[in-house]
C-alpha cells in the first residue's frame, strides 16, 4: 500500500463524520468489552509519555491482545499530537489519543474504501509478521 497514512487519515474523518469515533484507552476498552463486535479498527498511539508510564504500557498490550483475539485491524502511530488534531474536536482539548476506536455503521452498510485500504494493509503487514505495523500520519 502506498499511503496508508493517507488512508488512517481519510479513514478517521469519514468516522468522525458519521459518530463512528472512541477515543481514550478507558473508553475504548469500555466498548471492547461491552460489544466487540461493533469495533472495526483500532489506531495506539505513542508520545514521550508512553516509554515513562507502565501502565499504558500495561493498557497497550491488553489492547492489542484483544484485537488479536477478535480479528481487529490495529496500528500504531508515533505522533499522538497529530492523531489529536485529526480526531479532536477544535473547541476542546482532546485529552487522550493513545487509542481510537473506529465502529461499525449502524446500519450494517459497509462502503469505506479508506477503511478497506487499512485492513488490506493490515492483513499484508501480518503475513510479513508485523502484527502491529506503524503508520505515519500525513502533514496537514
């Protein structure tokens, strides 16, 4: 895949768009383990924050362990700031972007060709044992 960034960042708007959009570790998890089924992607993201906190750490690796378990599509990018500007919303302060949950559409319809790039990708990178692939985050 040539841009996934690209892709993550498309991907994200359409959801943010339509409500499709959880962001912080305590509210995903919430809705990982209330419905499972609902969870599409998952993006972690990492700051200078991460490599001194144990328990995000902790959070990451529960988190990814039940992607892996349920079939999830995750990835990880190391600029949670940027990540923050694209999902926050511009009146308030985006308080915790190391994870964002993309959900299903409600109404069952599956038609996002940016989300569809991103699990391809995610599938391509697992067959290459990168089971939790980077991806850069494009500049505004």
């Amino acid at each position: 895949m040539q841009f996934p960034g690209r892709a993550l960042k498309e991907a994200l708007l359409c959801a943010q768009s339509e409500g499709r959009l959880t962001a912080g570790v305590y509210e995903s998890a919430k809705i990982m383990t209330e419905d499972p089924d609902s969870v599409s992607f998952c993006v972690l993201a990492m700051d200078e924050q991460f490599q001194c906190d144990i328990a995000l750490q902790i959070h990451f690796t529960l988190i990814q362990s039940f992607c892996f378990d349920n079939d999830i599509s995750i990835v990880r990018v190391s600029d949670m700031q940027r990540l923050a500007d694209i999902v926050g919303d511009k009146s308030e302060e985006l308080e915790d972007a190391h994870c964002v949950l993309i959900t299903n559409p409600a109404d069952g319809s599956w038609e996002e060709p940016a989300l569809e790039k991103l699990h391809l990708f995610c599938e391509e990178s697992r067959r290459l044992n990168d089971w939790v692939p980077e991806i850069s985050l494009p500049e505004r």
